[in-house]
C-alpha cells in the first residue's frame, strides 16, 4: 500500500491508497512522482492552491454523496 494525505469520502482529510484515488488525482499523483524523479521536465502539477496537490479518494458507486 502506498499511501497519500488527501481528502477521504467523509470529507475529513486523512491517508488513502493510491489505487483509491479518483482518476484525476491518480492522474496528479502519477504525474508528480515523475517530475520530482526526473523523468519529465517542468512541474506539471499545479501547486499554486499550496504545497502539495491535494488528492481526493474515489467516491465508490452507491455512496451517500452519489445520491
């Protein structure tokens, strides 16, 4: 498991799986770890809201807030 501070489902903000990351923030994540290791040239993650990108977990099929 490798995991990322980010926004949970509930709102609170707190560790999630990478692999529960919705697409775009798995997309970010992917992204980010490529840059700071070199492999692509120039910050392709958008840090101006703050330091780090700020992930967000993927809302399963069925969850209160789909409704």
């Amino acid at each position: 498991m490798v995991a990322v501070r980010g926004i949970r489902t509930d709102g609170s903000f707190g560790d999630i799986d990478v692999l529960d990351l919705d697409d775009e923030s798995f997309r970010c994540y992917v992204v980010d770890c490529l840059s700071r290791a070199g492999v692509v040239e120039g910050g392709a993650v958008d840090l101006a809201v703050g330091d780090r990108p700020a992930y967000r977990q993927r809302i399963p099929p069925g969850h209160p807030r789909t409704k």
